[in-house]
C-alpha cells in the first residue's frame, strides 16, 4: 500500500483540499452554535482560503514545470534573464496564492495596490491555466494523429517549448484587454419589460437595478460614488440592489458604503442578500447599515409599491434571502418564499427580487404567477474562460428571458466585479427597466 510520503504532490495538494474541505462542513455542522460570532466568522474565511490555495497548488505546479522546469536544461537556463524570470514566475503564482487572504487583512475604504496585484495575478492565472490545459491537449492530439511510430526530433521539442510562450503572450494580451474593460465604468443597459397586471397608471415606470458590487479587497468607495451618480442622473422611480453588495464586515467598510445615502429614488431603494454577505457573516449589521442609509432590506418579506398617481393602484415588491443561507445554516435567514409572498396574490403584479437565478427558477416553480423577477451572481461569467462554467451551472445566465406567457427573468452581469478587476467576455452594467402596463 502506497504511503502519503510517497504521493506525488499534486495528490497530496488533493488529499489536503478534501481534508479542508472536510473541516468547513464538519465545523459548520457542529461547531457553529459552540463557536461565538467572530471565531465562526473568521474560520470559515480562512478556512474558504486555505481550501482555494489547495487546489490552486495543483495548477500553480503545472505553470511552473511548464514555464520554468522544461528549460532548465536549455543554453539559457544559467543566465541571468532566466534568473528574473523564475523570481517573476514564482512572485506571480504566490500573488495569485495570497489573493484569496486580503480579505482577512486588507479590506478599507479604498483598494490597496497589494490586494489589486494580488488578484490580477489571480485573473491571469486562471487564463495561463486554461491555455496551458487546451494548447497541451492539442499537442497530445497531434501527437495522435501523427502516429505512434513518428519519431520524436527537433521540431517535436520545438512545439513543445512553444506551447509555455503562446500561453503566456495569450494570458499577458488577455489580461490586460480585461483590465482596460472592468477600468470602465458600468454600461448603462435600458430594457423594456412588460408586467402582466402592472396597472395602466404605473406604465413606464422606471426600476433601476444594482447587483454585485463587491465592495472589499478590489471595489471602494470611488467606484460606489460613481455608480451612485449614474444612476441619479437616471432619475429611477424605485431602485433595486440584488445582493453581492460587499465582501467585508458592515464596521470595517462603512466608510466606502456612504456614497449609498445619496440614493433618493422616489419610491424606495430596496435590498436583498446575496451569497457574499452571508460569506461575510455580518448580515444584521449590514441590515443595520443598509437603513440608516434610507435603503430597506426585504427579508423574506415585502412591500406594496403604489402609483404616485393613484393610491388604489399597486404592486408587490418581494425579496428572498439568498439560498447560501440555507448551506451556511445562518441562523434566522434562508431562502422562504411563502413568507416573502404573504399578502401578494396573482390579482395584482408580482415582482421578486433573487440574488440568485436558481433561486429564480424554484421560485417560479412554487409560484408561477410570478410575472418578474430580478437577479444578479452570474456576473455574466465575469472572465474568459469562466464563462462557459456559469452558463452551464445557472438555469438563466445573463439578460431577459421570458418564462411562460406572463413572467420575465431578468439576470444582472453585474455593477462591477468580484475580487479579479477584470471582464473578458462581459461588461458591468447598470440596468433601467421599463416596466410596460400591458
């Protein structure tokens, strides 16, 4: 029987991802009514680190053995350029690695420089890793195809040393097209929506809808006030935050938040929690936040938004608590769609608000007189390659779909972006809805 000592590495990174793995559901299950507030909080982020940093320790080996390892034995490998060059491989990989603990000690108004390297070396990793996997499949491919009995010579080991070089140009060229993409500001994306029932006085009403800030480690307090100022420059009749407003505690991030009280939509701001805040486990402090800045949070519950032109003509603003809960077992809070509907019947229109869009979809299933739901979390994929990914894991992945004759699911790209401030594939947005009386 083969002994730990003698895996090699790459399986022992695996045995140590499932041990970690192991331990966030063993001390979520059991540990979480012994542990007080803030031991429980900061486990459960390092304990989200140290498993990510397993598993990257996989790939983080196969970029080194591939840009680094394969030319030891080459004319250059004694010069000093190839001295700085594994002083930068190895710099990138552990700036990727450390990306994952800014948010245990570098989150403040603003982002600082370390936490915006650390996490677009992340971005870039991800994007060398993918290269890497496709360009070496299309080499054992060829291989293939060539035929077992072909000879390996020069020009076999000169596609070989090719294929670190191509991956690397691909990643620097990708890397900073997304940079250049998420430095802009959010596209302002105007989508007309009719809402069966919506009354005829409250026809072309407008909704503007927020999702996935992320403020922390890379969002701060300059992005959040531009955001603000674009949609006051909207003029919305009520606006909406989907959840994924933070990555950080209320306390430590109050002051980046304060752009957020500017917000005086005439009808209301309105807010539901997506998986990041349970994540942040602050969730009532953020709730607290959240209303001394005139925004209500809908915790499974709802409100009646009546026409500025008619008392007696209304609809129902619900919002749910994201699904995370449920799998945090955060204590009060979960996904309860009956109660966030209570009062809401199909005589008038209905609109929810869910951070996520499998939230969306069992929510229809409960309920399909439904006519509109709002969500956010895919980010629109937010980075090649990690689009493909969120479109196959998300029942709806980004835009308008219609769901029967009567109902519309609209999922956000998101307002910025998670933690890498980069966008291949996707761009923020900003989203006006329309709401059209039929």
């Amino acid at each position: 029987m083969i002994s730990f000592k003698q895996l090699p590495i790459e399986a022992k990174a695996a045995v140590a991802a499932g041990v970690v793995f192991f331990s966030m559901m063993l001390s979520q299950s059991y540990l979480v009514e012994k542990l007080d507030f803030r031991t429980r909080r900061w486990l459960l982020r390092l304990q989200m680190a140290l498993f990510a940093n397993t598993l990257m320790l996989m790939g983080s080996l196969h970029v080194w053995r591939s840009t680094v390892t394969m030319f030891t034995r080459s004319s250059a490998a004694s010069s000093f350029c190839f001295i700085l060059w594994k002083v930068a491989v190895f710099t990138f990989l552990a700036l990727a690695h450390s990306s994952f603990f800014t948010l245990l000690f570098l989150v403040a108004e603003e982002p600082y420089f370390f936490s915006l390297a650390a996490y677009t070396c992340l971005g870039a990793y991800i994007i060398l890793i993918f290269f890497l996997f496709t360009l070496g499949s299309v080499e054992q491919a060829y291989k293939f195809l060539a035929g077992r009995g072909a000879k390996a010579g020069t020009d076999s080991k000169n596609r070989t040393a090719l294929k670190p070089v191509l991956a690397v140009l691909l990643t620097v060229v990708l890397t900073v097209v997304g940079l250049l993409n998420a430095s802009q500001p959010p596209t302002v994306n105007s989508v007309e929506i009719p809402v069966h029932k919506l009354p005829s006085t409250m026809n072309n009403l407008k909704v503007v809808l927020l999702s996935d800030i992320h403020l922390g480690p890379t969002v701060g307090k300059t992005k959040l006030a531009m955001i603000v100022r674009m949609v006051k420059a909207l003029k919305p009749d009520i606006t909406v935050i989907v959840g994924d407003l933070s990555d950080a505690e209320a306390k430590i991030i109050r002051p980046a938040v304060e752009p957020l009280g500017e917000l005086n939509s005439p009808l209301g701001t309105y807010f539901v929690t997506g998986n990041h805040e349970y994540y942040t486990s602050d969730v009532s402090n953020w709730f607290e936040l959240l209303k001394s800045f005139n925004i209500q949070p809908l915790h499974n519950e709802n409100v009646k938004i009546v026409s500025p032109k008619s008392t007696s003509d209304w609809f129902c603003l619900a919002g749910v608590d994201d699904i995370e809960a449920d799998v945090l077992r955060y204590s009060g809070h979960g996904m309860d769609l009956k109660k966030a509907l209570r009062g809401c019947s199909s005589e008038h229109a209905i609109v929810l608000l869910a951070h996520q869009p499998i939230a969306a979809k069992w929510a229809l299933q409960e309920r399909p007189d439904i006519n509109l739901i709002l969500s956010g979390h895919t980010h629109g994929g937010q980075i090649f390659p990690l689009n493909a990914g969120a479109y196959l894991l998300n029942p709806f992945f980004v835009g308008l779909y219609q769901v029967g004759q009567n109902t519309f699911v609209y999922v956000s790209p998101g307002t910025m972006y998670y933690g890498i401030p980069m966008r291949l594939g996707s761009r923020a947005e900003i989203t006006e809805i329309i709401l059209r009386s039929p």
